[in-house]
C-alpha cells in the first residue's frame, strides 16, 4: 500500500495585534527562492543588516542568517506598518544589491506570547548552524548577530 501524499502546507495567517500592555514580539522566517544558498556570505550579512537598519518601521532584535534562510526577532518601530509591507521593502532593497528573484514569496511568522517562549526561539535560532552542520559552537557562525536589544 502507497502512502497517501503529505497535505500542501498553507501559508501561515499573518495577524500581528499589537497591545499595550507586554510587549510585542515576532519571530520571523524569510527562505530564498527554491531554498538556493545565496545568503551566508560576508556581502550578503551586510546587505541584510543594512536593510534592516534602514527599515525602521519595524525593529531587528536577535538574529540569524543560514545558506537559505534568516531566522529574526522583530518589534514595531514608532511608525510601525503591516508586518507584510515591511517584509516586502527590506526584501526588496536586498534583491536590488544581491539580484532580483532570490525570495521566495512571503515569510512565516509567530507572535511570541513572553519572555520563556522568547529564549526558547532564540536557543532554536542560534544553534541553527550548529544542527545544518556549518560549524561546532553557535558562538563560530559569523552570520548573526543583534542589531536592536528587547527586554522583555
């Protein structure tokens, strides 16, 4: 007997509600176009953060950056705009200087609910390296870092 096929995944409900009283924390996945490795290198890390610096609608804590992937912690700036507009600006001021074509449509995201769920994410994400293979100690991978600090 066949295996019947997996169910397609659907793409994820993006519904970020922000609320006064915690604060607001979003743990981000952005893939590149066909999972193709474009994404760890020197010139790429400086792209990304530059354009996450550059787009201050919404902040970067805590991230990581793999072969194919970006795992990062996000929070809204004084200004923030739908978390989907704010993927798509920084994507695209990544394509223009590293090539056209290189995201895959959309991103997954969760709202992380406190500051438990926050360090058990970033365990996950920063030992990422260290479970595709690509170094020994998370502390080794060059491609993360923290651009902005969150206390929870």
């Amino acid at each position: 007997m066949t295996p019947s096929p997996l169910p397609k995944r659907r793409r994820p409900h993006h519904e970020v509600v922000l609320v006064s009283h915690r604060p607001t924390l979003v743990f981000l996945t952005v893939c590149t176009k066909d999972r193709v490795q474009v994404l760890a290198s020197t010139t790429a890390h400086r792209v990304l953060v530059e354009a996450w610096k550059g787009a201050t609608a919404w902040l970067v804590g805590q991230y990581v950056v793999m072969p194919d992937h970006v795992h990062l912690f996000v929070t809204p700036g004084e200004e923030p705009i739908e978390l989907g507009k704010w993927v798509s600006f920084w994507k695209r001021q990544v394509a223009r200087k590293l090539g056209t074509g290189i995201w895959q449509e959309g991103y997954w995201d969760r709202t992380l609910r406190d500051g438990e769920s926050y360090a058990q994410k970033w365990a996950y994400v920063r030992d990422n390296p260290v479970r595709h293979g690509l170094v020994n100690a998370a502390i080794d991978w060059p491609f993360a870092g923290v651009i902005n600090e969150f206390n929870w």
